[in-house]
C-alpha cells in the first residue's frame, strides 16, 4: 500500500469487493455470535429482523423530511456527504416534533395507520432528494485497501446488536443506568403510547426533560402498535445516532485527509463508551450525531464564513438541546462559544453567530414552551429559584439541587482521573491517542489544522463544563468522544505523512510508509474492541447474578422472572402502587408510582391522615389500588442518596397490616446481606382488598 501524495489517502492494487464483504459479514456474526452464544443466537436474530428494519426505516424518513425542510439552505460549496448527514439529523427533529404535536394536540394520534404512512412518504421524499445520484452509483470490482476499515466497524456492529438484544433493564445495572431506562426513558413514552396522547405527568420528574430522543422511541412503539413490542426499536433507534456520528465524521469532515476522517470514524465507532451506550435505549448518542454534525458545519463556517453554514451550526446546537439540557453546556455552549471568540476578532461576524443562537433557540423551544404550559418555568425542574417549581414542594427543590450539585473538589478530582479509566468511557486507547494528537497541535501552533485547534477547545470546554457543573457521571462526557476522535484521527494522519518523508534507508519503500499509522491504528482497535467484549461479558455476569437466565438475548420486558413473578401474585384486574420503586417498565399497564421527586399517593394520605384504615380505604377508593408493592432496599437507598419521605417508614405499613389483622404480607423479599434494614424485608407485597375486608 501506499499514500497517495495530494490527500494523504490509502491507495494500493485494491482488494476484492467481494472479500471484503464476506469478511465484513464474517466479522459481524463472528461477533455476535460469541457473545450471545447458543442459548440467545435465536431470539437475538428474531429481534434484530423484526426490531433493527423500523428503526432504519425511522432514519430513512427523517432524511426525506430533513432534506425537504432544509435543502434550500445549504450553502452551494456543502458536500454531498455533509447534505445527507443533515438532512437525517434535520428530519428526526422533525419527526420527534411532530410525534409531540400530534400527540399533545389529539386523542388516538399515536397509532400505527397515521404514522406509517408518515414513513412512506419520508421514504418518498428520500428517494427525490437522491434521483439524480441513482445514475451515478455503481460496485467497484476492487476497492481500495483503506476500505478495510470497515471489517472492524463490522465487529463493532456485532457487539452493539449483541447487547441491543438484551432486553432493557438488563444492561447498565452496575452503573445504575439501567434504572434511567426502566424508569423514564423507555417507561415515558409507554405511558404516552398506552394513554392515547402526550401530556403533563406529575409523577415524573424526568417527563418534563427535552424528550427529542423519546419521541423517536414512542414513534417506534406506533410503528409496532405497542408499547413493549416497540422497546427493542427504541434500542435500534439510539444505536443508529452512533451510526450517524460515525457516517458524519468519515464522509462529511471538511478537508482531503482520508487518513484523519477514516481512522477518527472506526475509533468513534469502536469506543467503549460507543459500545455501551448502543445497548441502553439512552439519549448521550444523539448528542454526538448532532455534535459530529456541528464540528463539521462550524470547520466550513470557519474557512468560509456564511449565514447559511452559521444557520446549519445553529440548527445541529438546537437539536442536540432538544434532546437532554445537559447539551447547552457540552454541545451548543463549546460550538457557540468558539463561534463567539472568532467573531471577537472578526466582528463583522458577530450577526452570523446571532442568527447560530437564534436557530438553536428556534430548534429547542417546543420543549420549552410545553414546560412552560406545564409547569410554568420553560427548564423545569432546573433554575427553580429563577423560574418557579412548578408543583413541587420545597422539599422537592432541596433534594433535587442537593442531590445534583457538583461534588466536593477532592471527589471531583477523584472522578476526574477515574473517567480516563472507566471502561465505560471514551477509553484509555482514545484518551492517550488524542491527549498526543492535542500535544502535537499545541506544539505546531499555527500550522495546526482548523481541526485540531477546533476539537482542542471543544474538549477544554467539555471537561470543564463537566467537572464544575454536574454531578460528573462518566456518561455526561459522551459528547466529548467526538472532538477525541478527531484529534486522535489527526494524530494518525500526521503520522503517516510523518512516514512519507522517512528516508528509504529508515522505511522500506515496500511499506509505502503506511505500516507505522496502520499498526498504531490496528492495536487500538483491537484494544478498544477488546474492552467492549469485556464489558459484555460484565453485564452478562451481573445479570447470571440477578437471576436472568443465560439465554436472555431476545426476551421482551413482559418475559423478565420479575414481571412472571408479578403476573403470577397478582389477580386479575389488580391494580399495584410501588412506593419508593419507579422501575416499572416491567409492571402491568395501569402501575402507580411516583420518581424519587414527586409525592406517590400514599404519601399524599398519609399527609392528611395516619389512620391505617382510613388509609387501606382512600388508596382503595378513590385511586383504584389493590396492592401495595414496598421496596425498602430502593428507599434505603434514596434516604442515604437523594433523600425520601419520612411518612413512609416501617411503623406505616405495620399499621396498615395490623388494622387488617393480615399477619404476614402475600409476599417478603429476604434482605441481602449487604443491606441493613432492621432484620425487615426488603421488598413487600400487601393485598389490599384482604387488608380492608378484615379491618372492616
């Protein structure tokens, strides 16, 4: 092989199409293969045929809709791949805001037969905007060497579909992630989907967050036509952003360096925090799409100032805000802010950087203005104090700032140098490529390419914003994956123009000077996919250790031991209340509960009155609950972390059990050794309609 003197590309005698197909499906089933293993290969292909084709479906769309909406402000220089990326991220805000207007606006809007044909006409749309390159598309025979590449993006496909199997709430239990998806990410738009429309839910705090990613996964229930039948394309649809960063970074970088855009693109792609985050039905991977999209609109904006890119670096800003707040500070605020520094020199710019916030303003404020409706503050339930609670109690507002304030200095820098070693973040491999990447561009200074000198201030910005303005889970700096990439990419570009001009007598002609970034490349791939196995294999083991059987690749939430076990105590009809447990995607439809935020409604009776029979029969009366589901352990938990309600204590619920002469509740989870609950159970069940028939 060698490089290609203009672009620094990969050039060579070319490989076979066909090889490099058959090893890029090898690599993939090779892949899932080893890690579902025989027990779970047949429910993960069942899921992947029946899940992985709406969830693409839904990105074909968006990029009809997306083109149709934004095509006449591209500017004329744009590049076919930089148009395509954008009308994707462009048309899945659209379909994400229509699902909420069409929800929010009508009773039986969220049903298969509107929003499929919806999708066919996105796929219309798709097909005109692309008319005029069917013509122009043809198979190589042989491709390039550098499209090697794509066999490890392959394997890392194998690993995200491997995990994406996995029914939620089974991944991400060591971090506690999987208690996000079961809780709001995926249970929000079920209660949306199974009420028929979008509205105000007070029992959950994390139902007023910008929902741009939620959408999608309630339009993917309607595609299904149910809830649960549509919780693995919510997975699908979150992996496919990842997809979308990669695509973005590999064809749409500004620049002719195929070494920088190709080896950024596989080392976005196999990163273990990538890898991880694909399984969970999650939002932190939108934010790269729209932040890759972001980097390369603000690179063409920076060598060609314009209103039209400044536009298109506004537009990637909102949509990325439009789907978590965290996104101001480690997406728009960065972009918006290098933006902000250019036009200091440059004031003549300073109306584009404007029309940049106007956008992302513009592109963000349906979420704001239904907060607003809602609540009345537009960032509920941020900025409390500035804005109003909306209808929470102060003790709400306490625990909510405690609980999500920065940590103590010395604990920020412990977690500071713990997020280099979570192998559930960017990798050791990507932090150490791009920390030399970074060194290199500071030390050439003004022969540093935009790129560098761009993704240098982005990832200043990002772990600053981080360390100082959250509460630091390593999660929160996905977007920080982006700009890493990019500058280890970089680094390997220089290393092979680096080789170029090694004398024959150091560098045999032979390796064409490619062998030194090609092996630096090879291993932290390899690492990098080494440690996304390993991370696999972790939450397989955790799982064996919590009961789910080893083949549980395929399973849907409704098949999980608990929700059996649940089905199996409770009659039909019977309605549960989970006090202080708001995992309830796996609980039959109709379960009340409340966030650790928010008030349940046996705490707003026991308010009012600590009569355990006027209780039993208010709880039975006038919200309908046959049974009482307690989680001690998950409100020991919240009493040593966030806080909880001090109505509800033990002295509560043996009361009710004592009114109702009912001795033993139907159901005692032994407590695990590791917890301290008095010699209690950890988790009870009472029947109420027993309890109320003895009391009366």
């Amino acid at each position: 092989m060698a490089v290609d003197e203009d672009s620094g590309s990969l050039s060579g005698p070319g490989v076979p199409l066909w090889i490099l197909c058959a090893a890029c499906l090898l690599g993939f089933f090779a892949a899932l293969g080893l890690l579902v293993g025989n027990a779970g290969v047949f429910g993960a292909i069942y899921v992947i045929l029946t899940g992985l084709p709406p969830a693409v479906a839904i990105f074909l769309a968006a990029g009809g809709w997306g083109y149709l909406v934004v095509h006449k402000l591209f500017p004329p220089n744009a590049g076919d791949g930089l148009k395509a990326v954008t009308s994707v991220a462009a048309g899945l805000w659209v379909l994400a805001t229509a699902v909420l207007v069409a929800g929010s606006a009508a009773d039986g809007a969220l049903t298969p037969a509107i929003w499929w044909p919806v999708m066919v006409a996105g796929w219309a749309l798709c097909a005109y905007g692309c008319r005029g390159r069917f013509r122009r598309w043809g198979l190589p025979r042989r491709v390039r060497p550098a499209s090697l590449i794509w066999i490890p993006i392959a394997i890392a496909a194998g690993l995200w579909l491997a995990g994406a199997t996995m029914p939620p709430g089974t991944v991400g239990g060591i971090t506690a992630d999987a208690y996000d998806v079961v809780s709001y990410q995926l249970q929000v738009p079920r209660e949306f989907y199974e009420a028929g429309r979008i509205s105000f839910l007070p029992h959950n705090t994390y139902s007023n967050y910008p929902l741009g990613a939620q959408m999608l996964f309630l339009l993917g229930m309607c595609l299904k036509g149910g809830a649960l039948d549509g919780v693995y394309v919510a997975k699908f649809t979150h992996g496919l952003w990842a997809v979308l960063a990669a695509v973005t970074i590999c064809f749409a970088l500004p620049g002719r360096d195929d070494w920088r855009r190709r080896s950024a693109a596989v080392l976005l792609a196999t990163a273990p925090m990538v890898i991880y985050l694909s399984w969970l039905a999650f939002v932190e991977l939108s934010e790269l799409a729209y932040l890759a999209i972001g980097v390369a609109w603000l690179a063409a904006w920076l060598d060609r100032p314009g209103w039209r890119s400044a536009a298109m670096v506004g537009l990637a800003c909102g949509g990325a805000c439009a789907t978590k707040y965290l996104s101001v500070g480690l997406v728009a605020g960065p972009l918006l802010a290098i933006m902000l520094m250019v036009c200091i020199r440059r004031p003549r710019r300073l109306g584009q950087l404007a029309l940049a916030c106007v956008v992302c303003a513009a592109i963000a404020s349906p979420w704001l203005i239904r907060n607003l409706t809602n609540t009345g503050n537009p960032v509920f339930p941020l900025a409390s104090g500035l804005f109003g609670h909306g209808h929470w109690v102060n003790e709400s507002v306490a625990r909510w700032n405690a609980g999500h304030a920065p940590p103590p200095i010395c604990d920020r820098f412990r977690l500071f140098i713990g997020s280099f070693l979570d192998e559930r973040g960017p990798g050791p491999v990507l932090w150490v490529l791009a920390a030399a990447g970074a060194l290199w561009a500071i030390i050439s200074r003004r022969k540093a390419e935009t790129l560098d000198r761009l993704c240098l201030g982005l990832v200043v910005l990002q772990l600053a914003i981080w360390a100082m303005g959250t509460h630091m889970p390593v999660r929160f700096l996905a977007p920080a994956a982006v700009p890493l990439a990019i500058l280890a990419g970089g680094l390997i570009a220089r290393l092979a123009w680096l080789a170029r001009l090694c004398p024959a007598r150091l560098l045999p002609a032979r390796w064409g000077g490619s062998a030194p970034p090609v092996m630096l490349l090879a291993g932290a791939i390899v690492l990098n996919l080494l440690i996304g196995v390993r991370l696999y294999r972790l939450e397989l083991r955790a799982n064996l250790t919590s009961g789910i059987p080893p083949g549980l690749n395929g399973l849907y939430p409704d098949e999980l031991p608990e929700m059996a076990f649940i089905s199996r105590l409770l009659p039909p009809g019977a309605r549960m209340l989970r006090v202080g447990d708001a995992r309830v995607l796996n609980c039959p439809t109709g379960t009340l509960y409340a966030s650790a935020w928010e008030m349940d409604q046996l705490v707003h009776i026991t308010r009012q009155t600590r009569d355990p029979v006027e209780i039993i029969r208010r709880l039975h009366d006038e919200w309908g609950v046959t049974h009482l589901w307690i989680n001690w352990g998950e409100i020991h938990r919240l009493r040593t972390t966030y806080g909880w309600w001090p109505e509800i204590d033990h002295a509560l619920i043996d009361g009710l059990i004592t009114a109702g002469a009912h001795d033993v509740p139907i159901f005692n989870r032994p407590v695990p050794p590791e917890m301290k609950l008095d010699g209690r159970p950890i988790v009870q069940l009472l029947d109420l309609p027993k309890l109320r028939g003895a009391a009366n």
